[in-house]
C-alpha cells in the first residue's frame, strides 16, 4: 500500500493511543523550528529560490533541474511534503474538461509511472483506472464530451454501461446509473512519496534543499526579484517561485511590492476504513460519483472515500501561521450527507469499522482553475499554486510548464486558461474569496453545462448603465469581474424558467438571441461593450509611434483619425494580443483590448516600452463607458443626434472622430462593430453615458432600435469568421494561420516582434489553419449542440478541435471555428496545411462521441450569402414557372 498513508495511519493510531497528541505536538514543533541545529547553512545567493516543499515546489525543482538548471534552492518552512500534499487523496485522474489540464494530468500520470525506477524511491503507484459514474442523461452527456477529447489525445478511454461498472467494482449499486465513463489508465500514488521522490531526484541534480527555513518576505528592486529573506538569513536571487500551497495569499503580500495570489482555504473531508473482511483488490478502479458528490478508492484493503459538499467551510480567512497542516477537527455532522451518499453507492459498507474522518485544508481558486505564471508587477516572481484539490493530477504537468516558462520564457503549451495575469486586483479581496470559494467547491462535481456563470462577487465592475439596462430586462454574465449583457428577456417572458433553463441542447434564449440578430442585421441595436480594456500611449516625441511599431505588427504610422486592427505577438509570431488602435494625434493612441486583456496586455506593454519619462501609458478602461451601435440604420441615428454627416466619404470604414452626441462633447466615435455588421463603437465619458444611452434610445425609436447583448454578438461575429483572442487566437497563434495577413505589413520600414517567425512561416507554410465548419445534418431542435473543444475529423481522421460555435440565424445552421493540423498517417510528423488540402477533405464534428458532416471554409460567410440568396431567388423563380 501507499508509504504516505501508511505513515498517516501510523500517526492515527498513535494519537488514538496518545489523547494529549495535538496540544503536545503543536509545542513540539513550536520549538523545533527555532531550536533544532541546521547542519547546513544556507547560500548568499542562488539563481532560483522556491517557497514550498510539496508536490509542487518539488516539482518545479526536478524540472529545472533537468532543463539544466543547478543553481536552485528550495525551502520548506517545515518538512518536505507535510503540508497539503501529505493528506492528499493520491488519485491520479485524467478526466477534465480544459484542454491544459487534461495535457498536465497525463503527463504527471507517466512521469509518476517510471519515477519510483528513476530514483529508488517508492511512490505507491498502482495503475487502476478510473470509473465516473452518471445518474442523470445530463451528466452522462457531460462525461460523452470529456471522452472524445481524451480518445483523440491518445488516452484510452470508454463510455460503458452500468452491467459493466458493476463487473469492474462488484460492491458499487448501480441502480440508479445510466451509464459512465471508464478511464483504464488513470492511478493512484502516495503524493507525499511522489514529492520525496522528486525532491531526490532534484537534490541528485545539484538542487539545495532546506527543511524548517520560513520565508518572510521578497526583496524587489526597480521592480525586479533581487532576495529572499528568511529565518536563517537572506539569500540573493534573480527567481523566486510562490509554491506556498495555501499560503501562498499572505507570501504575496508580504512582499515589498505585493503579489495578488487569489486563492483561499476550505475544510476538505475523507474517510479512512479498516479492511474489508475480504480485502478490496489494489487495482480495483477509482469510483467518481460526482451526482453523489463523492470519490471512492481501496486503501489498504478498505476504502477512502471523500467528496464536495454543498456547504464548505472556508478557514484561515483571517490568516494563521502554521508550520505543518494538522488534522483538522473532525466534524461528523457535516460530513453525513457525503457519508449516506458513500452507503447508497456502497451499500455493503454498512457493517464497515471506521477507522478516521480526516480533515484537512484545501485550497480553491476564483475560477476553479489552478494558479501559474510570473506575476505581472515584479519581474522575476513566478507562482505555482490554487490547485483546486487536483495537485497530484497536476504537479508533474505544472511544474514542467512552469520550468518551460521560466528557462525558456514560455511554457510548451498554451497555459492561458491558468496564467495568474487573468485576475486582476480585484480578485484578491479577502471577502470575495471567501464567498467565492464557498460557491467553487461544490461546483467542483455539479454539472457545469455550456455558458453558466459563477453567482457570488457579481456586480464588481458595472458600467453606468447597468440599472438602466437591468430594468429592461437584461440577463447578466461576467467577464473579469465586469457585468456583461448575456440578452434581454421580452417582457411576458416567464424570467424565472428562463435563469434556471441549463441544457447541452437547444437553450430557451434561442428565439430571443435570434430576434436581437434580425435587428442588428435590418434596424439597428445598442451593446454595452464597456468592459473592454481601454489603454492611452503618448508621448512628447516620436517615441510613442516608434515603440507601438516595434510591439505590434501592423503599420501604425496612419493619419490622424485612422483605427488600424493589429496583433500584439510573440517572438514565436503568436497573439499575445489582438486589438485596434486608433491615432488621436501625432504622438497620441487609443488602444482597445480584449476585457480580460486588462493585467495581460499592461503587465506585457510595460515591461517593454521604453523607461522614458518623455512615454506615458494610461489605463482609461474605467473613463470611458463603450456603445456598439450595430445595424443598417445606426448612421441615420447618430447623424440625427450629432447634426454631422456620417456618409461613408466623411467617416469611411475604420476612421475615429471626437463628436457631440446630444448635448454631450468629447465623445469618441469609431466606425467599427467587431461584427463585421455595419455601425459604430461610441467611447463616452462615464459622466455622459447616462444622456447618451437615453439620447440614442429616444432617437432610435423611430428606426426599431432594441437593446442587445453578447449572444447576438458572438453569433454575427462567428457567421462573418471573426477570431477572438481568448477563444480563437492565443500565443501559439500567428496571423498566418488565421487569415490575418493582410493585418501584418512586413515591409513596414522596421523591425517588429515576431516577424522574423511570419517571414519564416510566409516562406515554409504553416502547419494548422484557422477554418470555419457548416455542419450540414445537424438538428437545431433536437441535437446536442457544439459549444466549443468538440474534435474536428477529416476523411475520418482528428485533424483538430473546435475553438467556438454559435447558431447563425442567417445561414439557420450551427458554424463552429477551429484550427485544422495535417499529420503524418505513419509516422505523425505534422506537415504543412495548403488551402487545398482544407478544401479537399470530408469533414465531421463529434458532439458528445456523435458526428456531424461539416462542410469547411476558409473565407468569410458574405459570398455564402450572396450565392444562399441567388439560389433562394432561383428556387422561387422556378417556382413562380411552375
């Protein structure tokens, strides 16, 4: 059996013999911090220093350490895996619904198969697989999607019946199940093992490690790690790296110069039971029952067994330094309801003899995913932490993408989803946390159907319309803290079915969405698209034009008025942005981002604009409240509140003007709709948004103006074969695999990043291209729908997936976005996507292990709907005849 839980059933039963157990060793370890002799001193300096001795931190320092990288320090304030890494479950689980998890989950699953013979060191891992159970269609839905993206990463995976859970796990009840998903190569380990075995290996590799040494605080110098200051002195470094677990919060802003770390500690309950009187098998598989709320695994010929409850109990709000996480009190009363669960699924456990309720702290992240990356104020400072109660599944992935980023400066995967720069500071209030938390934790097994939304620290960040827009019906989601427009329920609509309607299929807002698109697309509608980041660059001189020529790819160098859409790329090509700017004057821009490009794209223009006190950089998105007046009719409407003339020979396509909009002055108007719909962007100041709205709302009336959201937006975005950056386009995406190289001028007179790797791209190929799919025998009434992640198949083979969908009510299909790769058949060597090779292929989309025909497209949809309406005026005309 597992060696970390043999050492905790030994602390078990020794405090069982020993009542006085806690209060005596809280004293001892109390001293022997202070007290115990260090044999070794630590360094002046180091290259590296890591904050954490568990599977993380360790993790990170076998990684670095294999990428070459000697000169390291670990430190761990009390022993090496004592923390939460030493009362973890020990399961191994593949199963998850992000791409980067899934990708993190199995590498940690093979590395920790072959590290017990790397390094001699015992880790308890048993290859047993994993079942998930589904007692509703729902679930059994959710699990169906889960599987289509684990079989086409290569990992065995299977949707069986419930007569088959029961010949794999002959003591589970499945009589309520309707099916599950079995994952035959999912493990477990004994965690505290797998970090010692890491640690061995990092020490053999030069990495220095240092038990009871307490960091106090990071030293930052011109915004720059230079130190560590410890208990046992200060150690010199050009790295620091948070791995701190759930204490990663108060290390952070314990700092000079603070770093938010938005995490927060909840009570995590297992059962502990003698064994059976027949001792379970070892490779019994897994049970995850997650309509239940319960996991269930042998130990030691009985079972562990834990869960997430409805009703957490977050700890630590107030902070506490503690060495080494105790067990916690049991508190059995909270843990009945995780308790009758594990009896119905189980039920001859009855006469089963407990040995112990464990109980220990968890931590949890705003969004359920964990914590990674450099943080975005200090230079140098990188975190590994917030793991959702998913640490063993991730710590062999994270730390390797950690030590990518670090020794590379960028991991090998597309990490977005995890990196720290999508919180802001705003994410760090000790309040939300708490309540947030409180809500993740069971989120963490009920079923998350597309397009939910969190529903504790809303209406955070609102713009100033929000109680005007909410009176009218608007239905909310959030983006970075920012109240959204999801649409506007109708009056007589019954508003409560339509909050609570949660579906994989046809979702009740479907006719709604479509009147708002029919509006936008024959009279004209308003969006609040105020959440968008809004930055100003000026400056004195030419410095300001010179360095935005350098970080971006587009020729910048436009008279004054002209809006120029452009990327923000990598060296490697990639997007680490995509946004418009528009030239104010000579030596000022107004640049528009993405909403949760907000601590991004600010963290990344300020560490390489010049330190020139002639530049200045301002964040405005707060300043200005954002309309997208959408629609063939917005020109009469803004005509007749301006009293100036918007033909498209005063205020051509892509163009910026300061106008007055009612009694209003200043505003900001740019003809542009990120839709490809005609109209106009309107960058107000917060103080006017109020008589603007009410000014375009009045004069609107006449022309069928409605009020609408971001359902509608993404659906006329995605028919016209609009990217995003966050769903379509991330750093591993160029402009040359998305169509987008008519926003690069590589000849624009001078450098930029990433134009040495478009002009290799332009020259070789590119070896995936962004496509758009019409799925041709989908039923919108009663199919599953796709929402995003669903694998693209060509001549029946994975050439990709779907990165996101929305019903065109124009063409009255599903369109799904997503990249299409050309493989090697033998030896799976990825070779270089042409235009024909998209054209010439026969395509499906799986939905849930179900597949579409899909017809690809690698142009916009306008001439499709030029050649719909011939052919619809062909049909009608051949009817006429008739």
């Amino acid at each position: 059996a597992a060696g970390m839980f043999l050492r905790l059933l030994s602390d078990v039963r020794w405090r069982a013999a020993n009542p006085k157990w806690r209060r005596m060793t809280c004293s001892r370890r109390s001293t022997s911090s202070t007290a115990e002799p260090h044999p070794v001193s630590l360094p002046a300096q180091a290259q590296v220093v890591i904050c954490g001795g568990g599977i993380m931190g360790t993790s990170v320092a076998y990684h670095l350490s294999k990428m070459g990288w000697k000169d390291i320090v670990l430190l761990e304030q009390g022993r090496l895996a004592a923390g939460t890494t030493r009362f973890c479950a020990g399961i191994v689980s593949t199963a998850r619904h992000v791409s980067v998890e899934l990708k993190m989950a199995d590498y940690s699953n093979k590395l920790y198969q072959q590290l017990e013979q790397e390094t001699g060191v015992k880790t308890g891992y048993v290859k047993t697989g994993s079942v998930s159970l589904a007692q509703t269609q729902d679930r059994l839905i959710s699990l169906k999607r889960i599987a289509s993206s684990l079989n086409v990463m290569g990992i065995p995976c299977k949707i069986i019946t419930p007569k088959q859970v029961a010949q794999l796990h002959p003591l589970i009840n499945i009589h309520d199940l309707v099916g599950a998903m079995y994952v035959p190569e999912d493990a477990l380990v004994s965690s505290a093992n797998v970090s010692l075995a890491l640690a061995t290996a990092a020490s053999r590799n030069g990495v220095q490690i240092h038990e009871r040494t307490s960091v106090s605080h990071v030293s930052v110098q011109k915004g720059h790690v230079t130190a560590v200051e410890t208990d046992r002195g200060q150690i010199q470094c050009q790295y620091f790296v948070n791995c701190a677990g759930q204490w990663a919060y108060e290390l952070g802003h314990s700092g000079e110069e603070p770093v938010n770390i938005p995490l927060h500690a909840c009570e995590h309950f297992y059962l502990l039971t003698h064994p059976l009187k027949e001792p379970l098998a070892s490779n019994l598989p897994t049970i995850v029952d997650p309509d239940g709320r319960i996991y269930i695994r042998n130990w030691q010929g009985g079972i562990l067994s834990g869960g997430f409850e409805k009703n957490p109990k977050p700890l630590f709000t107030e902070g506490r330094n503690q060495l080494e996480i105790h067990n916690l009190q049991e508190d059995w009363d909270h843990f009945e309801p995780l308790l009758s669960a594990l009896l119905r699924r189980m039920p001859d456990l009855e006469a089963l003899q407990i040995m112990q309720l464990v109980n220990c702290p968890e931590s949890f992240t705003p969004d359920m995913r964990c914590i990674m990356g450099e943080s975005p104020t200090v230079r140098g400072y990188f975190v590994l932490a917030g793991m959702n109660s998913a640490g063993i599944s991730y710590g062999g992935g994270a730390g390797k993408y950690l030590a990518e980023w670090m020794v590379n400066g960028y991991p090998s995967e597309n990490v977005w989803p995890l990196d720290l720069k999508r919180f802001g500071a705003l994410q760090s209030s000790r309040t939300f946390l708490r309540h947030r938390v409180m809500e993740v934790m069971p989120l963490m097994y009920d079923l998350k159907v597309p397009r939910w939304d969190f529903q504790t620290g809303r209406q955070l960040r609102t713009s100033p319309l929000y109680d005007r827009l909410d009176a009218q019906g608007a239905r909310w989601m959030e983006k970075h803290g920012f109240e959204r427009v999801k649409y506007f329920v109708p009056p007589g609509k019954d508003l409560l079915d339509l909050d609570q309607s949660k579906t994989f299929y046809k979702p009740d807002w479907f006719d709604i969405v479509g009147s708002e698109v029919k509006c936008c697309k024959e009279a004209v509608c308003v969006i609040d698209m105020s959440s968008f980041t809004k930055f100003e660059i000026s400056s004195t001189g030419d410095e300001a034009l010179e360095s935005l020529q350098y970080l971006f790819s587009n020729d910048l160098d436009v008279p004054v008025g002209h809006v120029v859409h452009t990327g923000m790329l990598n060296e490697k090509g990639g997007y680490e942005n995509d946004c418009s700017i528009a030239r104010l004057s000579k030596r000022s821009f107004f640049m528009i981002s993405p909403t949760d490009q907000q601590v991004h794209c600010w963290a990344w223009l300020k560490n390489r604009l010049p330190h020139d006190s002639n530049l200045t950089m301002e964040d405005v998105t707060w300043k200005y409240t954002a309309l997208n007046l959408i629609g063939p009719r917005a020109v009469d409407v803004l005509s007749e509140l301006s009293y100036a003339p918007i033909t498209p020979e005063h205020f051509p396509s892509l163009f910026c003007k300061e106008m007055s909009v009612g009694y209003a002055n200043g505003i900001r108007v740019m003809s542009i709709t990120h839709t490809g719909e005609p109209g106009f962007m309107l960058y107000i100041p917060i103080e006017y948004a109020l008589h603007v709205y009410n000014e375009v709302m009045n004069m609107g009336q006449k022309y069928g103006i409605r009020n609408a959201g971001y359902y509608a937006l993404r659906s006329l975005r995605i028919e016209k074969f609009f990217a995003f950056w966050g769903q379509d386009l991330d750093a591993f995406t160029t402009p040359m695999e998305c169509g987008r190289e008519f926003q690069v001028k590589l000849e624009k007179g001078m450098q930029f990043v990433g134009q040495e790797a478009l002009l290799e791209q332009k020259q070789n190929g590119v070896y995936k291209r962004f496509t758009m799919f019409i799925l041709e025998d989908h039923d919108t009434d009663i199919d599953l729908w796709p929402w995003w992640g669903e694998p693209i198949f060509r001549n029946g083979r994975y050439v990709g997936k779907t990165t996101s969908s929305a019903y065109s009510y124009t063409l009255e299909r599903h369109v799904c976005l997503g990249f299409v790769q050309h493989f090697d058949e033998k030896t799976g060597e990825k070779l270089v996507v042409t235009a024909d090779f998209i054209n010439q292929g026969e395509y499906e989309i799986d939905i849930a292990g179900q597949r579409f025909q899909a017809k690809a497209k690698l142009y916009p949809f306008s001439s499709l709907f030029t050649h719909r309406r011939r052919k619809d005026e062909e049909e009608l005309s051949g009817y006429q005849r008739e």
